[in-house]
C-alpha cells in the first residue's frame, strides 16, 4: 500500500499533468484561431494599392489689392468711393477710361468738378453749382441731398453722361442716375449745361456760385471744354464725405 504522502505526490503529479494538457491544447487552440485568421485574409482578394498622389501644386499667396491712390487735388476717400460705384455699374457704363467726381465736401467757390483720366491720373478741375434746396441759406455750401421732385436739391451717387440736346440753356447733357438717391434725375431734367450764375466771375463779386434748380451748372465758357473732355457714356459721381 502507498504511503498517504505517495498519494499527495501522485495527486499533484496528476493535477501538473492536466494542467500542460490544458495549456497545450489552449496554446494549439489559440494558433488555430490565429492561423485560421491568417489563412482567411490570404484566402481574401486582393485589394490593389492605390498610387501615391502627386505633390499638390503650390498655390500663390493671394494678392491683396492696393488702395486706388488717389490723383492730387481728389480726396482718396471720396476718389475709393468713385471707383467702386465705376465697378459696380460697370455694365451700365460704357466708357471706363475717364470719369468726374463732383466732391460737394468743398465750397462752391472752390473747384470742385473733377474730370480724371483714370489711366495717367490727369486732372483737371471745374467750378460747379449745386441746387438750392441743397442751400437754402444760400452760403455756398451744400447741405443736404435730395431725390425728391420739386425738391431742387442736388442728388447724390453714380450718373451716367447720356445725350446731348438744346434746351433751356442751350447746349445741355442729360443724365441718368444709376443709384436710389438719384433715380429721378432724368424725370427731374437733372442735366449738365452752363449758366452764367456758375461763371467765375461771381466769385470775385459774391464769393460763391449762384445756385440751380439741382442740376451740375458750369461757367458758359467753359461748358464746350467740359463736354470735350467728358464726353457721352462715362460716369460722373457727385457725393460728400462729412
């Protein structure tokens, strides 16, 4: 008979042997699954491999476009005002290569009726009228605009010089108003033409302009200079800053 401490080694023998079986058959089990795993994807199809994409092009920093400089004697804010209003009613402008500003910030004993050649930048500078609802204190100074008819104010925004007709006083250009503030002017008879309340020789008398019924008055010599240099079918942009 064996002793009881021969059992207990037996016993432990027996357990140490059923456990490497376990670890043994867990081991075979556990490549199984992995060979398994393995002999599924090899089995699967192939998926090709796309190419590398070439570089990406260098794309150019963005240019930010300058500030129009403004020719000498304009005022920059108001010339930036101009040149937008000429990109904005492009299509309705036809001519792009000239363009008058009226900056109605100066006086109207000052030449205030810019005709600019946008390409050189040349300028040159007319005495202009505003209307008298605009100043009706009369001081010289325009103090507010008006789109309004019956008003005789002047209107503030974008024009187009149109056609040419003999009117009222004489020789005369129509204009369109491209803008909500001045989309009357054509119903107004809101023209260019010359008076002789816009001569320069009021200036040494009173000081100032005579006043209009809200259109752009020129001195009467100098009206055939004006309509040479601006021509039909470029803007001309009447406005104040302050």
């Amino acid at each position: 008979m064996k002793s009881s401490m021969q059992d207990g080694l037996d016993s432990v023998r027996t357990r140490r042997a059923l456990l490497r079986s376990a670890l043994v058959m867990a081991g075979g089990a556990a490549v199984s699954a992995c060979a398994s795993r393995t002999t599924t994807l090899a089995s699967a199809p192939m998926i090709p491999v796309p190419e590398p994409l070439p570089p990406a092009p260098m794309v150019p920093a963005v240019v930010v476009a300058q500030r129009p400089k403004a020719p000498a004697g304009v005022r920059q804010d108001l010339f930036e005002r101009a040149i937008a209003a000429l990109d904005r009613h492009s299509m309705r402008i036809p001519n792009h290569d000239k363009m008058a500003i009226i900056d109605f910030d100066n006086h109207s004993a000052t030449p205030r009726f810019h005709v600019i050649t946008l390409g050189d930048g040349q300028v040159t500078s007319y005495l202009v009228s505003h209307g008298s609802g605009s100043d009706p204190e009369h001081t010289g100074w325009l103090q507010h605009f008006s789109n309004i008819p019956g008003s005789n104010a002047t209107s503030e925004g974008a024009y187009v010089a149109s056609e040419y007709y003999v009117g009222q006083h004489d020789l005369s250009q129509r204009l369109d108003g491209l803008d909500h503030t001045n989309n009357n002017a054509r119903d107004r008879a809101i023209v260019v033409h010359g008076a002789w309340y816009a001569n320069s020789d009021m200036i040494d008398k009173w000081g100032k302009l005579g006043r209009s019924q809200g259109c752009f008055a020129v001195g009467e010599n100098v009206l055939p200079v004006v309509f040479d240099q601006l021509g039909q079918g470029r803007m001309i942009y009447a406005s104040k800053v302050a």
